[in-house]
C-alpha cells in the first residue's frame, strides 16, 4: 500500500503569474514539506507530459479553442481523465479552471476523488467571468438574460455563458466536495448561489515578506501598480488621473507591473497626455524580484473594478509598509481599513482616487502610521502560519 499521499492540483496554467498563481505555488511547497507528493495539471500550447508537471495541449485554432470551452471537448476530457487514472491522486485541488470548464468538471474520474475548488474569483458564475464590470455595485452573479440587459455583454456571450453553466452547475455539488473561499465576499455569493459545502480561508503572505522592510531613499514621490494590464483591473482610469496628479508633484512617477491587451494602447496615451517622463512600464516582474518593487514606491494603488476576491498584491504591499489606495470592491476592503492602512475609494470614478493619492502623498507622517498599520495587521491576520494551518486541516480533512 502507498504510503504517501499525492495531492493533483489543476490549474488553466503551470506557469507563475502572480494572484491566484502565488496561492497555488505557496500550497504546492507547504505541502511538499508535509511530506506529500504534489503534482500539477495545466493547459498549454503543447503537450508535456513530465512528471510531476503536466501539459495538456489545447487546440491550435483560437476559433475550436473558444468553442471547446462551451460546448465541451473529448479530446481535452479524455486526456485529462487518462493523467488522473495515471497519477492516481489521493485528493484533487482545483484553482483557475476558465478555459476547459466542461471537459474537467464533467469527467467521470471527478466523481470517484476528493476534490476542492477554491473559488480565486467569479468565473464560474458569471458572464464576463469578473463579475460587476459595467457598473459600480456589486452583481448577484450567475449568467443569465441580465447579463446582457445590463450591458456586461453581447447577447450572444450571455447564452453561451448560460448555457455552458447549465450544464455544469447541477453537478458542481455533487462533484466538488469543498469550496475554498478566499474572501468572505466569494464566500457570502457561493452560499447565496446554493454551495453549502463552502468555507472561508483567506489567502497569505508568502514567507519572504516576513522580512523587516527597511526603508529605501525614494527621489520623486512614486506610485506602484502590479497587475494584468486589462480593463477589470481598472488600470484604465491611472493615466486620467495622473495628468491631475501632476499638477500638484510635477515629478511624480507611476510605476507599471504588468503585462496584458492595454500595454499598447496605454503607452500610447502616455505619450497623448504628455505622461512619458513621469510613467514607467517594467513589464512582467518576477515574483522573486517583487519585493523591491514593492519598496521603490510610496504608494500602492489597486483600482479594480471587478469583484476582486482578495488582491493578494495589496496585503504584499502593506507587508512591506506601503499604504494601498483600492478600489471599494469584492474582497479588498475584507484588508484595505479605511483611513487606517490607505483609503478605499469608488471604482471607476477619476477624481476621488485623485484626491486620496494628493492627500497621502501631501502627508508623510500618515503614509507612515498606514504603512505600518496595514503590516501589523497582515501579519496578523494574513500571515502565512495560519494559512499553512488552514490548508493543512482542509486538505486533512477530506483523506
């Protein structure tokens, strides 16, 4: 008989990108040293098929690619049954599943395993797979005609939505005995949605922002931003308000993490605005280098304008006692406290983001309390012992 105990932990992904990602890595090395075996499942370009990483190939036409998604693929089904009948796991975790729903949550090996689903955000739930983009309150997900009547989406996406969610969601319950919540925002929807079997436990810091953040000589009065650069992360609406911010700090600097669709339009408008010499495009930055990107600013800023359902980023940046400006949001201000560690403001709306950064950057004593604040209270509340305790008793609890 086996003795140790192997943990398949699937993922749209193997690569590391941050968010949902870093969850999924911090769990995989928690583990790991508990003495299981872990191995991963991800989707990819190409095929590969080595141990204990595996790449299941998606189509090559981006058309039969969008089509697999809502309306199921037994190729993609029958090669991901075959790994789980090879790797044999004790328990299965599934993260970001977006790209193959149907072709995983209806394969028969599902139902014969433990499986966790922690819900990273609201894509089983919701059309634009974000949830509240087209307006500033929050929406009750599940696709359906509203998400077209209010203007999310085209008609067309709002049946496709609906109809591939009909077809998974009556087995979700019976297919997934545990879901991860990793705010008490996602955790209130899964309830309301019918998911009984939920639980709460917030995400952490990894252990590398234990480290005593010592103060680094910052020239010019800088803001931070690390993200996808994309529309639901309200990336959008930082260079508006930049060219307002100028008028006050001529030399201010807004520092730009990322990748995505907008880079090209962005720098464009960068250079629109006259913006070139006080914004800064680092691309994609390492998660091992992205502590001093964390200490090179005075603020941090997180102007989502979907659902967020943790924003692991902001408590990173308050680890490192650099007050946060976010959006009034989905799971941020479950760690973002109001004039406390930064300043929660409305999504999408210019002038009040503004005003909070003039008012923080105007005020260095207050960027101080907020800073360290907001790392006493992560390390309280989001520090990784509590979460590897967590993880540990819920992985545990399932074998």
């Amino acid at each position: 008989m086996r003795e140790t105990k192997t943990i398949l932990l699937i993922n749209d992904h193997i690569h590391f990108g941050g968010g949902g990602d870093a969850a999924l890595q911090f769990e995989k090395r928690h583990l790991e040293n508990l003495g299981f075996e872990v191995i991963c499942i991800g989707f990819g370009e190409e095929e590969i098929i080595k141990h204990p990483f595996y790449v299941i190939a998606i189509p090559s036409n981006p058309k039969i690619e969008k089509l697999s998604k809502f309306f199921f693929s037994g190729n993609i089904e029958k090669k991901f049954t075959e790994l789980i009948k090879k790797i044999k796991p004790d328990l299965i975790h599934i993260h970001l599943i977006s790209k193959f729903p149907l072709s995983v949550y209806n394969s028969p090996a599902l139902k014969k395993l433990p499986v966790i689903q922690t819900l990273h955000g609201p894509n089983l739930f919701c059309s634009t797979s974000w949830g509240g983009l087209k307006s500033s309150g929050s929406c009750e997900l599940r696709s359906g005609i509203k998400c077209f009547t209010r203007g999310c989406t085209n008609a067309a996406s709002a049946f496709l939505y609906w109809q591939m969610q009909e077809k998974y969601w009556k087995s979700l319950n019976n297919t997934i005995d545990l879901f991860h919540c990793p705010s008490l925002n996602i955790f209130n929807s899964a309830k309301r949605l019918g998911f009984k079997n939920s639980t709460y436990i917030p995400l952490a810091i990894d252990e590398v922002f234990l480290e005593v953040p010592i103060p680094k000589k910052i020239e010019r009065p800088t803001l931070l931003y690390v993200g996808a650069m994309a529309e639901q992360k309200g990336v959008q609406f930082l260079l508006p308000a930049l060219k307002k911010i100028k008028k006050s700090f001529p030399n201010i600097l807004l520092r730009l993490a990322g990748r995505g669709l907008m880079l090209p339009k962005l720098k464009k408008e960068s250079v629109d605005l006259n913006l070139e010499e006080n914004i800064e495009f680092l691309g994609f930055v390492p998660h091992e280098e992205i502590r001093e990107f964390y200490l090179s600013g005075n603020i941090f800023l997180m102007p989502s304008i979907w659902q967020e359902q943790f924003g692991l980023v902001g408590p990173e940046a308050l680890a490192c006692e650099v007050p946060c400006i976010g959006s009034n949001v989905g799971g941020i201000p479950e760690w973002l406290r109001h004039n406390e560690n930064g300043f929660l403001v409305p999504p999408q709306e210019i002038d009040p983001l503004v005003e909070a950064i003039v008012d923080l950057l105007s005020n260095h004593q207050k960027r101080i309390a907020f800073g360290q604040n907001g790392r006493k209270m992560v390390l309280k509340e989001f520090g990784p012992d509590l979460y590897k305790n967590n993880i540990e008793e819920m992985i545990k609890s399932l074998l």
